[in-house]
C-alpha cells in the first residue's frame, strides 16, 4: 500500500522522525529502516532497553492516524485498481487496519475486496507470512501472483512467497538493487484480461 499505491513517506516520516528523536536515535541513519515493516518489528529490531515495542508502536499508530496531510494516490494508481476485477487484487500492507483505512481515505483510493493488515500475521514482512495470506484470500496459489512493491522488506517477503515481483519506484530517492521488472508509476499502465482469463499489464493504447 505505503510506497506502491500511495505516497505516505511525508507523514509517516514526520510520525516517525519525532519518535526516534525523542529516543535519542539518529534520525538520518534510523528512517530508512523502518519503511515497509511493522511498526513492532522496527521498534523490537532495535533493542532498546526498558521500551515496550507493542505500547511504542501503539502510540505511533495513532500520531498516524492523526496525521495524514499529504497522503496521495501514486499517479495513475486509482484508474489502474479501477481496472483490475475487483475478485484477482488485494492490498498486503505492514499497516495496521485502522492506519491503513485512514491513508486509502485520505488518498481516495477505494478499500479493496481483500486486504491483510499487521494485525493479521504473527511475523511482518520480510517473512512471507502476508503474501501467503493474501494469496490464500485470493483462492490462489502464490506463484500465480504480482506482489507490488517499493522496499527491500517487501521485495523479499514477496520473493519468500514464490510470487513474482515487481517494484514501484514513485518514491525511491535512491536506486533499490534488484532485477525485478519496475515502473515510475501507474500512468501509462493499465490491466488486461484475455480470452483465457489471464491477466496482465499493458500500456495504455497498446
């Protein structure tokens, strides 16, 4: 969702930022690791003494909830789930349901048939536990599925469930190391079912 349907960095990094201020992190070095996993995970991941990460996550969830001025949809994102049969998509987001619904909200993006949450896995992303979800959601094998995404996190959570990948670069800063397929955004893009009922990506007019 974060990063691959819309854009979120803005209001997620000021949430963020303010909190790994006020635990003595450097900002800099701290908030390129936590975009694209749950908020526990990051904050278990660091160890930090005397700190609960459930209560700590808790409490940035709602700065986030709270906060999303400047959550957009990605550019041609919303005409591009528009074409997609709403029974063959789902959104796998590392954000709990309540953050997740506030950002679609915000972002005018329609909720989805099928979405899997933080709540719903014991283990966040990178482990595939989400896809799987998702997948199974879906009435579908893994490997007959796209993951979306933007953060090695993700990639690799999406690699772990046999699916293929491909990457959303709308709000890379900086080249992500992979060889999976990507596109900037949705603008050019749309999707096609054929006789068969196969679905694919093709570029508008094509």
């Amino acid at each position: 969702m974060d990063g691959t349907i819309i854009n979120s960095i803005a209001a997620a990094e000021r949430v963020w930022g303010n909190w790994a201020r006020r635990m003595g992190l450097n900002v800099e070095e701290f908030m390129p690791t936590m975009h694209g996993k749950r908020g526990v995970d990051t904050i278990s991941q660091l160890n930090l003494p005397g700190i609960d990460p459930v209560a700590e996550s808790a409490g940035i969830m709602e700065a986030e909830i709270a906060d999303v001025e400047g959550v957009v949809a990605l550019p041609g994102a919303a005409d591009f789930l528009a074409s997609l049969p709403p029974e063959r998509w789902a959104i796998v987001t590392s954000s709990p349901y309540r953050l997740a619904m506030a950002r679609l909200d915000a972002a005018g993006i329609p909720v989805p048939r099928f979405i899997v949450t933080a709540e719903d896995v014991k283990v966040g992303k990178p482990d595939p536990q989400g896809y799987i979800l998702g997948a199974e959601r879906l009435g579908l094998r893994t490997s007959d599925c796209l993951v979306f995404e933007d953060v090695m996190a993700g990639i690799k959570a999406g690699e772990a469930a046999g699916a293929d990948v491909l990457v959303i670069t709308a709000t890379h800063s900086h080249p992500v190391a992979t060889d999976h397929s990507s596109l900037p955004n949705y603008e050019n893009v749309r999707a096609h079912v054929n006789g068969e009922g196969k679905l694919s990506i093709v570029r508008n007019g094509g």
